[in-house]
C-alpha cells in the first residue's frame, strides 16, 4: 500500500472553549522525517498526541495506515511516543529498559535478548546493556528512549522535542545521529521542534504551525526560500521586511523599495499577483557589504553600519539604507584577511532583485 502513513482530515481540537487545534489537514508518508515546528502554544503537543491517541479531536477524523483510529486506545496504535523528558526508568539496567515493552511478548527470552542488543547497537550503545540507567549521561539516556520506542517496531515513532534538554553541542551531534537512523530504521518520524535550525536539519518536510492552524507545509528550501506570509518568514531565520510598491509597467512587473529604488520583478517573486502597497523580504545573506576598494557589483546602494555582531565565522552586521529609518540585517563571511566594521562607518551594499520576496 502506497497511501499515506499517516492522514489528518479537519482535526480540531478544543479545551472548554479554548480551541488548541482548528482545522489540521495532513498527509505524511512512509518513511517520511516530518517535522511540527512553531512557537510555544501553537498546538504541537496537542496534535502529536492527537495522533499517539492520548488525545481525542474534538472533530475530524486521525487515520493511521489507511484505518480509522477512532475509539482506538494508544496501545493499539501503530505508533510509539519518545518524550522530551527522557522517561528511563532509573533502578532497570539499559538492556531491561529497551526490553521493557517486549515482556508481554510472545518472544522467547534468548531472541528478546539479541533483538535488545541488535536495537542497542543500532543507536550506538553497544556493549552498555548491563549498565544502571541512572549511570548514564543525557544523550545515552535519550538513546535508550528512542532504543525502547524502536524495538516495538511501529510504523511511526512520535519525538516530542527529544533534545531540548540537551546541550548545544551534544543536541547537533544527537541531531545527525537522529536523521541517520531514521534512513536506517526507514520509518515515519515525526518531531516535535520550536527550533527553526533542528527543523530545517532534519526534516523531508516541515509544517509550520501558528494557533492551531498549519501556516505552511513544504520542504526546508521552500519554507526558507518561499515562505508564504510573513510570519513564516520572520519565525525561519531572518528576513529583512522593507516597505515596497508594486506596478505593472506594460507587459512586465517593478517594484519600488525603500532604500533600494526601482527594478523590474519577474512574477514568480510576487504571490497571487500582487499590486500597490507591499512588503518586500531580503535575507541577509543575499545582501553584502563592499569593503573599501572592492568594485561595484550587481545593484549597489548605500547605507551606515550601525551594529556589528561578531561570530566568529560570521559577522552581522546592521546597516541603515538610505532613505530608510531602521537598519537591515546583512551577514558577512569572515574571511582571512577581511576586516571588521566598525558602527559609523559609511558602506556601500551589493543586492539583487531577483533574491526578493514580496507579502502583501
Ligand atoms: N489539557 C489541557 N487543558 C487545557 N489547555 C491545554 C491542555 N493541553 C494544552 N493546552 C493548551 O493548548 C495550547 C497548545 O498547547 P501545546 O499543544 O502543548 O503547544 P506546543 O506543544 O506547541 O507548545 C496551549 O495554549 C496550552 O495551554
Ligand atoms: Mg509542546
């Protein structure tokens, strides 16, 4: 069977007359690493434990693997849920937390046991069967959780945020580790994040999710490329929103911007053929800083540095564009040999058109 692993048909989901979710429609495949992003509150819990059954919509209909799960209980679901606070139990060795829902197993005890260590193996703890839960750090921790949600075999694990805990180093690296099992084990993931950055790391797709409602639902490169409104654009990285006007000049499109004059548009960059008073969208690696003695290239404007944040591989820095009364964000690559510029220091800064993005 070829369909959908997973289908939300108008899930709504309420809390008294708070409406948590309002109208989710969703289709996941097979093998899919799908990820919910969105502020805090948005309903991202509520629409994970929708789908593990914990939760009852309010209205519509969860349909896993093509049946209907109404009236089905979480245990009978062919789901399993990894948690963000790592749920191991401390007094059980490794191997007996990841065996732990294989006790009412018909296996036999020999074949449990290689299937817990071929499981351990897989995410990376070989050999630490016999270790105390409570002796381990927060990423092996994490690893016995998904270990002992993986075992069960289901069709779709759920992760609810399973690494904010963590640190940022160790969250990266958790993060890689995550993405390569999934093509390993080669089920339905899906994860639960508010972090942009994880989101855009690890998923086939993302939904991008603001009260309740899905605002987007694409790839990575569509979501950071194409966002379609501005809060989606301003949630995913960094987007710089200036006041613009939009005309149709004979058979083409231009735009007036502030700080950066006219140029012709093409209309793909405009959605549902927009005119009159926009918003124009640049993020700030498509503009640059000309260093002193750097030739023009590609449209130039001019502007003040007025903050300089440093990186260390990257510098940020805010310029104010003539014409215009707060500064854009711009970043630069710190390469050998490139100086830092100082706040007051009088630039010149290269952009295209053809890297703008226009919302009503
Ligand atoms: N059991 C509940 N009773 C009442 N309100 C709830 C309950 N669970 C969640 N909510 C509310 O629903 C909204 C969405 O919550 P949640 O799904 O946990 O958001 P997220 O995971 O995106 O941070 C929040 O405003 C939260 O307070
Ligand atoms: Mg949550």
């Amino acid at each position: 069977m070829s369909g959908p692993i997973v289908a939300l048909k108008g899930v709504h989901k309420s809390y008294g007359d708070y409406h948590a979710l309002r109208g989710i429609d969703l289709e996941i495949g097979a093998g899919e690493f799908f990820s919910l992003l969105g502020p805090s509150g948005c309903g991202k819990t509520t629409l994970l434990r929708t789908i593990a059954g914990f939760e009852d919509a309010s209205e519509g209909r969860v349909l896993l693997d093509g049946r209907d799960m109404a009236g089905v209980p979480a245990n009978r679901r062919p789901t399993n849920m990894v948690f963000q606070t790592y749920a191991v139990f401390p007094h059980l060795s490794v191997a007996e937390n990841v065996g732990f829902g294989l006790r009412r197993s018909q296996m036999p005890k020999p074949e449990r046991a290689r299937a817990v260590e071929a499981m351990l193996e897989q995410v990376g703890l070989g050999g630490l069967g016999r270790r105390a839960a409570h002796a381990l750090s927060g990423g092996q921790r994490q690893r016995v959780a998904l270990a002992r949600a993986l075992i069960l075999k289901p069709k779709v694990l759920l992760l609810d945020e399973p690494l904010s805990a963590l640190d940022r180093k160790l969250r990266e690296q958790m993060q890689h580790e995550l993405r390569s099992l999934q093509r390993q084990v080669g089920i339905t993931f899906i994860l639960v994040t508010h972090d942009q950055e994880e989101a855009l790391i690890m998923s086939d797709r993302i939904a991008v999710m603001f009260e309740g409602l899905i605002a987007q639902l694409a790839t990575p490169e569509d979501i950071y490329n194409r966002p379609v409104d501005r809060r989606v654009a301003e949630f995913i990285g960094v987007m710089n929103l200036l006041r613009a006007e939009i005309r149709r000049n004979g058979s083409g499109i231009e735009a007036e911007i502030e700080g950066l004059g006219t140029v012709p548009i093409e209309a793909r960059q405009v959605p549902g053929g927009l005119t009159g008073a926009a918003t124009a969208g640049l993020r700030p690696e498509t503009l640059t800083v000309l260093y002193e003695g750097q030739p023009d290239r590609g449209r130039v404007t001019h502007g003040n540095i007025e903050e300089e944040t440093y990186y260390g591989d990257m510098t940020y820095y805010g310029v104010r564009l003539d014409g215009t009364d707060r500064p854009v964000t711009i970043s630069m690559r710190n390469l050998p040999g490139r100086d830092i510029l100082d706040p007051g220091t009088r630039t010149r800064v290269a952009w295209s058109p053809e890297a703008l993005i226009f919302f009503p």
